[in-house]
C-alpha cells in the first residue's frame, strides 16, 4: 500500500482527515457558542488555540515548564533503564542470581508504583529529584521483563552452531542473545518511556514547584479549562517527542527488521567491504 | 551449570526444592534483620525508612486494634470496580466495531495515536474540574484510564486475524456472524485478556491518583495523609496491602485468562474437549432413545 511514489499523494491522502478534523472542530465551536455544553466543562476550540498562543508566544511560560517535565522524564528513564537491563543482563547469565533477584522484581511490579509516590516525595523532596525517582521505579519494570525475555528466547539451533564452531561464551553472548534480545528490549524501553513521563506527571500533581503537571493543575483549579487543555497537548507532545525518538532510535539499532533498513544497512556495509578488499 | 542443576533435580528434585526454598526465606529473613538492626542503629532515619517490626505493628493497628483501613479500601476498590467495568465495556466494544469497519479505523487512527501518546492519567485534574469532587469524577478517571489497553488490544486482535483463515471462512460460505464467531473472537480473545489485565493494574493506579489529587478517602488519600504526618511505617503498611492486591488481581487475571481462552492451553482444553465430549455422548444417547 505504501510505494514510494504514495509520496507524490500525500494531499489526497491527508485532506479527508483535515476536511474530518476541521469538521469536528467546527462542531464543536458551533455546539459550544450556542450554548448546548456548557463553556466550564467543555471550552470552545478558539479559546483553546488562543490558550495556546498565549502559553508559547506571548507569554512563553510553558517553556520552563515543559523542559523540566521533559528532563524528569528523560533522567527517570535513563536511571531506570539502566537498573533494569543491568539487572536483566545479570539475570540472563546466573541462574542463581535470576532465581533469588526476579521475586523481589516482582513484587514491585504488582505493587502500583504510583502508590509509592507520597513517601518518593518524603524521601526525594519537593524538587526534581522526587520525580525523577518515581519515573525511574515506574519504568523499571517493562525494560527489565523485555530484556530478560529477549535475553533467554534463543533458538537453541543456533546456539549448537555457535557452540560448534567453537565460539566462547561472550561470542554467544555479544553475538547471539543481544541481538535476539533487541527487538524485545525496544518496545520494553518504548512502553518504560511513556511510563516515566507517566511517573514524572503524576509526581508532580502530588506535589512540586515547576513542572507541566503542577501548571495543569493550577489551570484546572482555577477552571481555566482551556489553558488546561492547552497544557494537556503539550504533554501529548512530550509524549509524542519521545515516543518518536525511541522509534527512531529502534529502526537505526534494529535495522534487520525492516526491509528498506535492512538493504540500506547492507549495501553500506558492502560497499566498506569492497574498499577495504581494494586497498 | 545448568547441566549440574537439570542432573540434580532429575535425581533429587524434592531436597534440591527445599534448599532453593530455605535459601530463599534465608535471603528474605537476612535482609530484614539488616534493615531491623540498621533502624535500631539509628543508621536509618526512623522517619524515613521505618523498621520492619515498626511496620508490623502498624499492620496490627490499622487492620484490627484500629481498624481503619477497611473503609478505604472498601471505597478505593469499589470505584476500581465500576470503573473498570465501564472502561473495558466500552474499550472492548469500541475496538470491536472500529476493527471491523475499515473507513472508521482509517480515520480514528490519527486521534488513537494522539491520546496514546498522552499520559493518561494527567487527564485527571481536568475530569475533575469538569465533574467536580466526588466518585463521579474518580469513576470517570479509571474508565479512561481502563479504556485504552483493550481498547487498542481488541483493535489489533481484530485487525491481525489470518487472512488466509478468512478467505477459508468466506469461500466456505460463512455469514458474517459466523466469521466473528467461529474465527476473529477466538483469535482475538488472548489478545483481548491481556488487555484487561493492563487495564486492571492501570485502574489500580487510576484510584490512586484521583485519590492524591482529591484527598478525601480511599487508600490513596490514607496513604498520603499518612506521609504527611511523616508515619510511614502506616504508609509502608498501605503499600504492602496494595502489593497484595495486585498480586491477587494478577494471579486471578491468569487464572480468568486460562478459564476463559481455554484453547491456549493444555489442561483447559482437555476439560472443556472432555466436557464437550460427554455432552455429544448424551445427546447421541437421547436421539437413540428417541
């Protein structure tokens, strides 16, 4: 369905969901200005628009605001992740290690990580720190069960020819279990990141001095309902911005998987082969 | 390694259970002592990291000489119910008839990608401005959070059904009821389970936030007031209930998972084919009679 030259397309194929969009939009202005919804609960989606302009041109207050949502989220993750694959990584080469790590692993997973939110912030306080934290423990859990998942599901085919041609144990390792593992391992870190900004949000409803959560919760006190919004998208853009980082960071690291990544990975490779075959 | 552990379970697996079980409970009962002496110390801030003795005791007090838990956990779990019920409903039903209709799902991509982009869960704070304080709007915040994982997980249940399959079912002439039923619900029902496992877990979290947010009862709110007044062997004692629920809500999900997707496993199939089989035999039996 996707050939290349859909590309040349692109207008066809967009304007009916813009011509639906606009529609919906139009509507619901229309439902809002002629007072069958109330204006509390639901704002119109000039006055949202408006909100918006103001939040990123006039006024420009949500960009501190969203950077440290973005840093908090990042950092979490980054922690998290790290604690999770090393784990795994432990786990997947000693089986003693797996047997007395993976009930502790799965005790915190069962617990809501968010109930752990109000001692984090006892523990971290009121600053960056107590959000980070919560983002880390939240994505913790799916990065560390993909990767030992990814890390154990060998074809054991292929570890017999490995083992037959003698390779050694980190051979195995570094050339058969990670690679296997990658696929996994991504849409662990995919669903560990939305998570951390799951957990940076959160933290800073319960609590916090600067953040894009403390920002909508003001609006929503306040019954500003369309900066609130306004302040509800940005996150979706949070979201939207490190979910399509992950992606992309996915189709560079895995590029087996994908068939145009794949000829444009090997073509490169050989193309350096047959340099270095020259000289 | 592993050849030695596979050899000694073949011959001794009881003693070789027993020993990983004691050395279990020995790691467990290790750690605890040092986490007791290191309060008792005064290594750990008592304030911050309450020994384990000191978090028993509020288990006591909060579950029996006090009581109080009861009532918030009463509420808490009541709105997870109906919230989650609402949520998978309407996630369940939605994915099945944007699924099904191609024009539908091309359009409503763009908006599912959006909102699943966006932490959920910060849609609370507006839910509850909108409806105000009260169960309405913690109802309304675990349905949205509950409707999204069997939502999209029902959407590419029914969208990944073998096409091979289908052309079978439809060159065999198969009505369109017979196709949802005989081929796209089996096909998609695992599918579909694990979503309502997410969305459980995710209902749990749901409550929580809602109840950080509002502060007036359930376990969020005890937890929070809890902290607050800096004891936390109490809130320690919260979260451990809340683990043993979630364990609980993850073991019964395996459990309604194996009962109800019966065909993904082995014992399940042989109770439901034997089942079946003794059915069969009856009616043969009554139509000989007959």
């Amino acid at each position: 369905m996707h050939e290349p030259r859909d590309f040349l397309f692109w207008p066809a194929r967009v304007l009916p969901h813009l011509a639906l969009l606009v529609a919906l939009l139009g509507l619901w202005e229309w439902a809002v200005a002629s007072g069958s919804v109330d204006t509390i609960m639901v704002p119109r989606p000039s006055a949202i628009m408006a909100a918006i302009f103001e939040l990123y041109v006039t006024k420009g207050s949500i960009y501190q605001h969203f950077f440290i949502t973005l840093a908090e989220a990042v950092f979490g993750f980054l922690i998290g992740a790290g604690v999770a694959i090393a784990l795994a990584v432990s786990s997947s080469l000693s089986e003693n290690f797996e047997r007395y790590v993976s009930p502790y692993a799965v005790v915190l997973n069962v617990t809501p990580g968010i109930a752990l939110t109000p001692i984090i912030i006892a523990w971290f306080g009121y600053g960056m720190g107590s959000k980070i934290a919560l983002a880390a423990v939240i994505c913790f859990f799916p990065i560390f069960v993909n990767t030992l998942t990814g890390l154990r599901q060998t074809d054991p085919d292929r570890e017999e020819l490995f083992r037959s041609f003698g390779a050694s144990r980190r051979q195995v390792f570094t050339q058969l279990r990670v690679p296997a593992a990658l696929p996994l391992m991504f849409a662990g870190l995919k669903i560990g990141l939305t998570t951390a900004l799951i957990g940076a949000v959160v933290a800073e409803f319960a609590q916090a001095t600067a953040g894009v959560g403390v920002l909508m919760s003001r609006f929503s006190f306040a019954l500003d309902m369309a900066s609130s919004l306004a302040t509800l998208l940005s996150m979706t853009l949070i979201g939207l911005l490190l979910f399509y980082t992950m992606e992309f960071l996915d189709d560079r690291v895995v590029f087996w998987r994908r068939d145009a990544r794949m000829s444009a990975v090997s073509r490169a490779r050989a193309r350096a082969w047959a340099s270095g075959a020259e000289k | 390694m592993a050849d030695v552990v596979t050899q000694m379970a073949a011959t001794g697996g009881k003693s070789l259970r027993q020993r990983q079980n004691a050395t279990h409970i020995g790691i467990f009962l290790t750690l605890i002592l040092l986490w007791e002496l290191g309060a008792l110390m005064g290594w750990l801030d008592p304030l911050f990291f309450p020994a384990p003795s000191a978090i028993l005791t509020s288990f006591w007090r909060i579950y029996f000489a006090q009581g109080n838990i009861w009532y918030h956990l009463y509420v808490s779990l009541g709105l997870v119910f109906a919230g989650f019920t609402a949520g998978s409903i309407l996630g369940i039903g939605l994915g099945a008839v944007v699924g099904m209709n191609g024009l539908v799902r091309r359009f409503l991509q763009p908006y599912v990608i959006v909102l699943e982009a966006t932490p959920r869960i910060a849609v609370a704070p507006l839910l509850i401005a909108a409806l105000g304080f009260g169960a309405t709007s913690k109802i309304a915040i675990i349905m949205l959070v509950c409707f999204f994982a069997p939502f999209i997980n029902t959407l590419s249940g029914v969208i990944n059904v073998d096409r091979d399959r289908m052309e079978l079912m439809r060159s065999l002439g198969a009505s369109k009821l017979q196709v949802l039923r005989k081929l796209v619900l089996p096909e998609a029902v695992p599918v579909i389970m694990a979503g309502e496992r997410l969305a459980l877990t995710s209902a749990l979290s749901g409550v929580l936030v809602a109840e950080f947010i509002q502060r007036d009862q359930g376990i969020g709110t005890l937890i929070l007031t809890y902290t607050r007044n800096l004891n936390m062997a109490s809130a320690f004692a919260c979260i451990l209930t809340l683990t043993l629920i979630g364990f609980l809500i993850f073991k019964g999900m395996e459990k309604l998972d194996h009962h109800i997707a019966y065909w993904k496993n082995e014992a399940g199939l042989r109770r439901v084919g034997a089942k079946r089989a003794q059915a069969w035999a009856t009616a043969q039996r009554g139509q000989s009679n007959a």
